[in-house]
C-alpha cells in the first residue's frame, strides 16, 4: 500500500518467539495466550475424537465408561476455558491496544499475571489424570453427583481448583481490557469511533467481570462442601442443590455470550474489509452487542427448564432468552447489509466469515426453539442441546476465529498464511463440521441422550453416528491442514507488509509485527477509519 | 503498576485514573462474588434460627463491627487533601487488625462449642460468608502495611494514586460487612 501520509512505525524483524517467562508486552502475552489455546484446541480435539470412535458404531468398547465420562467432561472444560477464552483474550490482547493506538495495555504486569494464572488452571485440570482420574460429572458439574458422597476421587477436586485459578486469571485479563479501551485510546477516538472488535471485547469483558464470579462464588463452595464438610448442596441437610445451578448458570449462561462476542467483533472486522465497505449500521452494531450483554445476564434459567422452577420463572426465561434473537438477528442483518453492493474478495478469512454465518444462523434458530419449553422438555439432555451448543460455540467462535486468524496472522507474524491451503482448510471444517453435528439433531430428536457411553445397535441410531464421526475425521484433517499451513506459513509464508489487506483499523498503520512500544507517533484519529484517512487524505471518512 | 502506564498517547489526566479505575472494576467484580455467596446463604438459611440466635452474640460483634465502621473514617482521614497521614492509616490497620481478632476469637468459642462449617447448614453457610470476609479484611491488612512500609521507608516511590486505590479497596471490605452484618447478625436477631 502507498501511504501518503508518512509512516508512523519503524521496520522490525519478522516475527519471534517471545521471551516466555519474563515478558509483559501485551503482544508477546497474546501470541502465548493463542499457542496455549491452540495446544489445549488439540488435546480437547482427540478428547473428542476418542468419544467419536466410540460412537462410530453401537456396542463398541474403545475405551471404558469411566474413562469416557472423564472425556467429555474434559473436552468441554478444555474447549470453553482453555481453548475458547484463551485464544480470544489472547487475540483481544494483541489487538485491541494496536487498534486503539495505545503502547500496551493499562497493567502489564497484571496481563503477565492473568495469562499464567489461566495455564496453572489449565495445568492443574489436567494434573488429575495422573492425579487418580478427571472430573467426570459434566462440564457442569451438577452437585450432588460432584459432591463428596458422590464423587470420592480427587477429579472433581481438581476441576473446582482449576477453574477457581484458570478464572482469576480471566477476571484480571478483563479488568485489564476494561480499562485499557476506557483510558488508552488514541486521541479522537471517541465512543463511537471504537473499532467494533474492541467494542466486542469490551462488552465480553464487562461480562467476565460480572459473571465469573457467581462461578468462583460457586465453586468455593464446592470445595467448602467438599472440604470442610460443609451442606450447601445437600437437601438432607437442609441445603439447596439448585444453588448451583443457579450460580453456574448465571455464569454459564453470559459464558456464551462472553466467547461469541468476540468472534463478531472479528466478522465486524473481516467482513467490511473483504467487501471494501464501511460496515453498515455501525452504531446498531455496538448497541446490540451492549443489548445482548445485558440479556445475556437475565437468561440463565433457560437451562434449568427441566428443574421445575414453575411456569412463571420458566416463561420469564423462555421470554428473555427469545429476546437476544433480535440483537444478534439485528447483527447478522448489518453483516448481509455490508456486503451487498459491495466488492467481494473470498480469501480464506471472508470463506469463514460467511460460513459463520450460514452456520451461526442455524445455530441461532435451534437455540430459539430450545426457549421453547415445551420443546426444551423433550430434547433437553439429548443430543440435540449438543448439536445446537456446537453449532454455536463452533460454528460461531470457532469459524469466526478462523476468519481472524487469517485476518491477523499477517500482523502477528508478518507473514500471510497460505491461501491454498486455506482454502482446503475451509472447505475440510465446513464439510466436516456440518456432516458432524447435522446429524447429531436428528439423533437426538430420536431420542439418544447426550454423555452415554454406548447405544444398542435395535435403537437405530447407529448410520447417523457413523456419519457424524466420518464428519468429526474430515474436520479433524481440517484443521490439521490449518497447523500444516501455519507451521509453514511461519517459517516461509509470504512477506505480509504493514497493511495486506487494504483494511483502515490502525493496527494496519503500523509494521508486522508491531515494534516493541507498537506506535512510534501516537496516531491521532478522525473518524470510523483512520488508516482510510491517511491513504485517502483527499476524502476522508465522515464518520 | 502506574510505572507501565507511561503511554504518551491519551491525555494524562486520563492514564493517571488507570489503576483507580482498575480498582473500581475489580470492586465491581468482587461484589458479584460476595453476591453468590449471600445468596446461597440466603437460600440455606433455615426458617427456625432459635438455635442460632443463642449461639451468636450480637452486642459483641456490634462493638468489633463499630471498629471495622470507624476504620472507614480513619482511612479517609489518612488521605484528606491528598495527603498521606500516615497515623491515620496505622490506626485504620488497628482497627481492622482488632476486627480479625474479634472475629478470631469468636471462631474459637463457636468452634469449641460444636458451632461448624459441618455441623449444620447455618454453620456452613455462617463460616464461608464471614471467613471469605475475613480474608478481604486480611488482604486489606497486607495492603495497608505494604503502603505504610513503603511510606516510611521509601516516601518517593509510592505513587500518588495507590494510597487513594487503597482506600477504596478498604471502603468496600467496609461495606461488604455492613450487608454481611445485616444478614448474619442482624436477620438472626430479628428473627
């Protein structure tokens, strides 16, 4: 790219490995957070895979049922807390102080912190495999099951401590965002003139400072009860076992909003450039996502529908949780509104913003009829709530940081991923990916129960779980082309440049990778899209 | 903290509010968790609280929560016109070590008594609620001291603000205990 205005960053050297154990550079701390998000994406994906053999075909023994318990007790743990929110704090780190044009974030050190409190969580969760077994009560750990009467070994020990760290270490690296965007912003950019990822990981940070508490609330008293001998959890003795679904939800629920944020904000990027358009209703944008944040605080007894909380709890939520389907509907319409008319380019980054969403749409309408109570009662716990929850959770946060990967592997690394293979990448998740959890609707409409170890062959639901653990294979080898293509790209990808994708965040005004310190001038910021300013000095953004 | 904050971009008067704001979210996040552990208290909270009411002394901890009460003036005291009266802050430490003691104390004759987490729910939901407490006020304490350390031994290198986020930080243990107060104590009594 010509930019007329000078250049505003010195050369660096490609990128390199930062210096782990000392570093406080927000950018250093990002790229750890993402490699232990992309270790612990692999160890949650065999996880999976095993449980995919398993099911491949009725009455198998690959593994054991103890042992499957603790698998998919871990592969959700593992996908939520230590692949999902890493990698998206990881890529907020690295990106949010380059896009508002600051030099690092507010308290480095505390970024240091949180990242290695989120790894000894994620280590001590995994410590209980050698530590006599995993937790195998769920992701959510329902008491009395999780309680000491129930659960004798240390697993569910070790999950209450793990998480208890892994979410102190979240709860900093919000606070430390929170007040990075509020303070650190480059001079003019004013509220709405926020780039929208940022807007994105300021609500989902809003939401991690108010929601993981109830969860560390939750789990203190777990080990309280686990412990001290203590009764929270045991109606016997005058507890209450739905405290803890209570607590749980009410951090579990906003949890989902806390990770898909993100990835919109990362298709609020991807999409406006790829269709080189300013994004349509840029203000609808932000304001829903602060919509949703504040819903997504009021929904949580949508889990709890087979509890019977009464009809008029249950309408409440059933009501609350429809709601959110008009911000997010309000989104996915500003997304479609941005590219028509517009000058498309498919790389692999646009590929995955428009996969997300034809998939997040999907995932979305099965949500709605999970509201539903009625229906909820008749698929709850089935392998329905599984594919809707994956349609979502992957097919919104995991496609969507498959688009900013590519988006921002460049200004990571200086070197762009490989189109190529991306494009295999792509077409092998979509493929995959659909042909895993399409089925896993119909299957659980027919009645098969998420978590069972087996199935007899006389309930006919063997050809669908072939066919999901054929997809789980395909998508397997997908993102395997995806590590192939970044371990090449990284060591011989081609030369990136400050801005290869022509886009207007100041994150592209300075060099790939960012010198230590980002910015040698402070950027000073016009409008919606300072770097459009810069290279078009003669028309600049009215925004 | 603030030593890290020396971005030149934004305006001063803005970065010098970064770690006051940092603790004003951390605050934020901290009531939600006090939050969920009143809740579940409120949620075990047996109807018949005779067996409570004669266990916990109320006139005692009155006098120690005065204490705790009048350390929030004593610290605000400490920081008048900006300023870092450092008697001020070694009395609101007394105050708040004198609260602990309290609470100690009245651990131990509870305890020996056969008063417990495990004894019943009230003792669990009694214990976890007051003893997470008792750990903000301890987290004060090592704050306090720290500053008051650092005051005297090296006055130039204690920010300007950190005296202030202190502060704040004490102010909220205060308030925690005023609803923890009002729902141990106080309810129990009234009942």
């Amino acid at each position: 790219m010509t930019a007329v205005a000078p250049p505003i960053a010195r050369r660096t050297a490609l990128f390199h490995a930062p210096d782990w154990l000392r570093t406080v550079d927000h950018k250093d701390i990002g790229v750890m957070y993402i490699t232990m998000a992309l270790v612990f994406l692999v160890i949650g994906g065999v996880e999976a895979l095993v449980m995919r053999w398993q099911l491949a075909l009725p009455e198998q023994h690959v593994v054991d049922p103890a042992l499957y318990s603790q698998l998919f007790t871990m592969h959700g743990i593992t996908m939520i807390f230590l692949m999902a929110i890493p990698i998206l704090v990881g890529m907020a780190n690295f990106i949010v102080p380059l896009q508002i044009g600051a030099r690092d974030v507010a308290f480095p050190r505390l970024n240091a912190l949180s990242f290695w409190l989120s790894l000894l969580g994620g280590l001590l969760l995994y410590f209980s495999f050698v530590a006599g077994g995993a937790p195998d009560a769920g992701w959510f750990a329902y008491v009395p099951l999780s309680d000491r009467a129930y659960s004798i070994g240390t697993g569910l020990d070790y999950y209450a401590l793990g998480l208890a760290v892994n979410g102190a270490g979240t709860i900093v690296g919000a606070l430390n965002l929170v007040v990075t965007i509020a303070l650190m912003r480059a001079p003019g950019m004013s509220v709405s003139r926020i780039p929208l990822f940022t807007w994105m990981v300021l609500v989902t940070s809003a939401l991690i400072l108010l929601a993981y508490p109830a969860l560390s609330a939750d789990l203190v008293l777990l080990l309280v009860d686990r412990y001290m001998g203590a009764h929270f959890f045991t109606p016997q003795a005058g507890g209450d076992a739905l405290i803890w679904q209570h607590l749980f939800w009410f951090f579990g629920h906003p949890e989902v909003y806390i990770v898909i944020l993100p990835a919109f904000g990362m298709i609020s990027e991807v999409i406006p450039v790829f269709s080189g358009k300013p994004i349509f209703g840029y203000r609808f944008v932000a304001a829903s996502s602060v919509a949703i944040g504040f819903l997504s605080m009021g929904v949580w007894a949508h889990h709890m529908f087979a509890v019977g909380l009464g009809n008029e709890a249950d309408d409440f939520f059933s009501a609350a949780s429809m709601l959110i389907a008009i911000p997010t509907g309000v989104k996915i319409f500003n997304w479609i509104a941005t590219m028509i008319g517009g000058r498309l380019r498919f790389t692999t980054s646009m590929l995955f913003a428009v996969g997300f969403l034809t998939v997040f749409v999907f995932g979305g309408l099965t949500g709605v009829t999970l509201a539903t109570i009625p229906l909820d009662w008749m698929v709850t716990q089935s392998y329905y709530v599984v594919a809707h929850m994956h349609y979502v959770l992957f097919g919104g946060v995991v496609f969507g940081v498959f688009a900013g990967s590519y988006y921002w592997f460049p200004k990571i690394t200086g070197r762009l991923l490989s189109e190529r293979l991306g494009k295999w990448h792509f077409w092998l998740v979509y493929l995959g990916f659909n042909l895993t959890f399409l089925p896993q609707h119909l299957v659980g409409i027919e009645g098969m129960p998420r978590r069972v170890w087996t199935y007899p062959a006389s309930m006919g639901w063997g050809p669908l779980n072939f066919a999901s653990s054929i997809g789980a294979a395909i998508l397997a080898v997908g993102v395997a082309v995806f590590a192939v293509n970044v371990l090449l790209s990284l060591r011989s990808g081609e030369i990136a440049g400050d801005d290869p994708w022509d886009a207007w965040t100041l994150e592209w005004a300075t060099s790939s990778p960012p010198p230590p310190g980002n910015f040698v001038q402070t950027p000073v910021v016009t409008s919606r899209r300072p770097l459009w300013d810069r290279k078009h000095p003669d028309r600049p953004d009215p925004s | 903290m603030s030593a890290q904050a020396v971005a030149a971009a934004p305006a001063e008067s803005a970065l010098s509010r970064i770690p006051l704001l940092g603790v004003a979210v951390f605050i934020v996040s901290e009531s939600m968790f006090f939050l969920g552990v009143i809740f579940a208290f409120v949620q075990v909270r047996p109807a018949d609280v005779s067996q409570m009411k004669a266990q916990l002394d109320l006139a005692r901890t009155a006098v120690f929560s005065v204490c705790l009460f009048a350390s929030s003036g004593t610290v605000a005291l400490s920081h008048r016109g900006g300023g870092r009266h450092r008697g001020w802050l070694l009395l609101t430490w007394i105050l708040g070590a004198v609260f602990l003691v309290g609470q100690g104390t009245e651990y131990a004759r509870l305890l020996s008594s056969g008063f417990s987490p495990s004894s019943d729910v009230f003792g669990s939901a009694f214990f976890t609620l007051t003893g997470l407490h008792g750990l903000h006020v301890l987290v004060g304490l090592v704050a306090m001291g720290t500053l008051l350390v650092i005051a005297t031994a090296r006055p130039r290198g204690l920010s300007g603000v950190a005296w202030e986020a202190v502060t704040w930080y004490w102010h909220f243990v205060d308030a925690v205990w005023v609803v923890v107060f009002s729902v141990v104590y106080l309810w129990t009594a009234l009942s």
